[in-house]
C-alpha cells in the first residue's frame, strides 16, 4: 500500500522552479536553437525568400547539397569504453598559426544581403571564438573593414581569378597589406552554376521589388527596416573597379584560369596559399606536389556542378594518396559538430562552414553566429568524449565508418580497337 499524504507547500516549491522569463526577444529566440537546423528554421522564418533562398539553395536539381549532406549522416562511429575523457582539446594548428576548434568560416558573397551585420557579424565572432575568418572576393565588407573587425584574429581571403587579372592582383597585394595569412585560389567556377532558386526569385543585388518581394517582405518589417536603414549593399572591395553588379559578376568568373596563372598568384602572395574547390585524387596529387600549403575538397557547396563529387566520401581517397602529413581540408554539407569530428578522423586537418555560419547571421546577427559557433562546439565536445579521445590529434579513421548509399556501378570493360581489313592483294 501506498502511503497518502496531503501535498506540502514547501516541497512543492522545491520541485518546481519557474524559469525567469527572457525579455531579450533575440536572446530567447537564439537560446531556444540547440541545433544548426533550428537556426535554419528561425532564419527563413526571419528573411525574405529570396535571400533566404539565395542561402540556402544550390545547383540545379540541389543534388550535390543533398548529397553531402547525407554523406554525413551514413556514418557510424566506434567509441572506445574505459577511456576516460572528461575534458577535451579541440584546438588546431592550421597552416602556420592556431585555431581553437576544427573549423573555420567559409567565404560568403553578398553577406550583407542575408543580414545587414553581414562580414563584421563573421569576423568578430570568429575573432572572439579564436577561429578563422574567410572573406570572399564578392563580399559586402572590404577588407579593411574585416581586419578592422576581427584585428588580432586570422584573417583568410578568398580570391577569384577575374578576366581583368590586374583586378585580382590588386585584391591579393590589399589583403597581404592589411595582414591576411592564408588566400584561398578557387578554382571551381570557371562559369557560374545554375541556381535556379535565385532565378525564379528573380533574385538579384540590389534586391528589385516586385508585387512578390513585397508581399514576402510584409511579415519581416525588421529585415527592410535594417536594409533601407545601413550604408548601400554592395560588393565592397570591388565597389572601386566600376561596372553594375552583373558586369563585375561576369567578370568574376573566368573559363580560362590555368596552373598560370596560380603560379602568377604565388608570386604575389606572400603568406600561406590554399587551392579550393579540388575535387578529384589525380589534381590533389598535383597540386601537393606542386607545393601548395593546402588544399579544399569542395564542390562549392553543391552551387556549381550538381552531381559533382561529395568532398566526405573523396576525403580518405585523398589522404591516402598525398600522406597523412599534407593539408586538406572540407567543406560542403557540414551542418554538425559530429561532421566535423568524423571529418578530423579521416584525415582532414581542418574543416570549413558557410551556410550553418549564414544561418546563424540571418537568426540574430553577431549573436546568432555566436550562438552557431557554441552549438558546434558543444557538439564537437560531446562526441569527442563519448568516443573517448581527448584531443583532435587522437581521432582515427577506426573510428568511424562510412555508410554508403551510393555505390559506384562496375565500370565497363574498354572495348578493344576495330581492327581494319587489310587491302586485298591485287
């Protein structure tokens, strides 16, 4: 039997402990993200669609992105027991200098488009969480302004080729000056990709209105308010070359980028120089070869070439072909810490987030990058104790297993050469 009793006040009290109410609408909407997915949710919640879409979207069919994201999600892990690790170092060191996670921020274009904070919301909090900052060549703040933002931390810059060559040189000589470490060449967009979100959006810098951009814009007063209220939307380190914005665009991608023309670059470059968007062994081996400080599996976050290959499932192919001693690094489809953890596994030595980062800028600014950047260390802390490693250097490929789902077809055997008739003799 049960023993009954009449409730007591006291104890009741005791067990329940009302929460202090947030009265910070950004705090308490950001506090209630415990994942990157939710920062998406809030985020599209938050911005106009095309913006949005802008963001969120890829290539074609978006293929690509669904794939390397579920490449993610195919893998098992093999934690060790009785292997105490109560607390863990994720710090890294990383093409000549430090980084207090496994990641850094990816390069964005038109950052400030998703929110108005845009690269200074990056920089800053990359800054503050010790980690690197990427700029893009096509983003909203110049880069005096990034290193104004983030002055005592690393500072990367990614470089387009452009068909007006003295354009990108001047770009890579500003950024050496302003103390950038580390250009990062991309070589994946010889033609942009065909996203085709933005085109039935009709997307375009600066945003033009329509009876639909209006309509979608009416439930987001603070998204317009910030836009019509901060300094012009515009390509800020290009904002001096002159052109409207799809001319600079154009002039953004070049078919006709060589291994002159990265050569031409190193020259110029005076610090580290990373090749991004490689996406096969043989042209990993090469550029190792040639001497690169390192190298980014990516296929530009599935926005170029759908169908192209997935960067985690390439990743141990590399590693095992150029040495465990060489920099290659990932992106693409990272939208966890556990990615990031099984990525350091595999070989990679550091690790790269642009949409998780614009996610978080388009939830609540500087704090919503904050807040992504917290949410992918708690994660990343996690899973490294509950494999039982307490450090990233103790990360094995044994501890993790891909699971594919997409298994390549037996290639079909070569056919031999016809063989021609020999003229009969007369």
């Amino acid at each position: 039997m049960v023993t009954r009793q009449i409730p007591n006040p006291i104890e009741l009290l005791e067990l329940m402990q009302f929460k202090k109410p947030e009265l910070n609408g950004r705090k308490r909407r950001l506090d209630s993200a415990l994942t990157v997915y939710d920062l998406r949710t809030i985020a599209k919640r938050r911005t106009p669609k095309a913006a949005f879409d802008y963001t969120d979207g890829a290539a074609e069919g978006e293929l690509s992105l669904d794939r390397a994201r579920r490449a993610f999600e195919d893998i098992e892990f093999h934690p060790g027991i009785l292997k105490p690790a109560p607390s863990v170092d994720t710090s890294v060191q990383i093409l000549g200098g430090s980084s207090a996670l496994p990641f850094g921020i990816a390069p964005t274009g038109f950052t400030r488009l998703m929110q108005t904070e845009g690269e200074v919301a990056g920089a800053s909090a990359a800054g503050a969480a010790g980690i690197p900052f990427t700029l893009s060549t096509l983003g909203t703040t110049s880069i005096e302004g990034v290193k104004a933002a983030n002055p005592h931390g690393r500072n990367w810059f990614q470089l387009y080729v452009m068909k007006d060559r003295e354009i990108s040189y001047g770009l890579a000589r500003r950024a050496a000056e302003a103390g950038f470490d580390t250009l990062m060449f991309t070589v994946d967009t010889p033609v942009a990709g065909a996203r085709l979100r933005d085109k039935r959006n009709g997307f375009s810098i600066p945003p033009q209105l329509t009876l639909g951009t209006i309509i979608n814009a009416i439930p987001r007063p603070w998204w317009w308010f910030d836009f019509l209220t901060t300094p012009k939307l515009e390509f800020a380190s290009l904002s001096s070359t002159g052109g409207t914005v799809g001319e600079l665009l154009d002039a953004a991608m070049d078919p006709t980028i060589s291994y002159e023309d990265l050569a031409v670059i190193r020259d110029i470059w005076p610090g580290k120089i990373v090749v991004k968007g490689v996406q096969n062994v043989e042209d990993s081996k090469k550029l190792v070869d040639l001497g690169v400080d390192g190298i980014v599996l990516s296929n530009h976050g599935g926005r170029q070439l759908d169908r192209a290959p997935i960067p985690f499932h390439l990743l141990p192919k590399v590693v095992r072909e150029v040495g465990k001693d060489a920099t290659v690094m990932i992106d693409t489809g990272i939208m966890n810490g556990a990615d990031i953890v099984a990525s350091m596994a595999l070989g990679a030595k550091f690790t790269l987030v642009g949409r998780a980062y614009l996610y978080g800028l388009m939830a609540g600014g500087r704090e919503g990058v904050d807040r992504m950047i917290e949410i992918l260390r708690s994660e990343i802390e996690r899973t490294m104790k509950l494999l039982g490693v307490a450090s990233i250097e103790e990360l094995q490929p044994k501890h993790v297993t891909q699971l594919q789902r997409l298994t390549p077809m037996a290639q079909p055997a070569r056919r031999a050469p016809a063989r021609t008739k020999a003229p009969a003799k007369a």
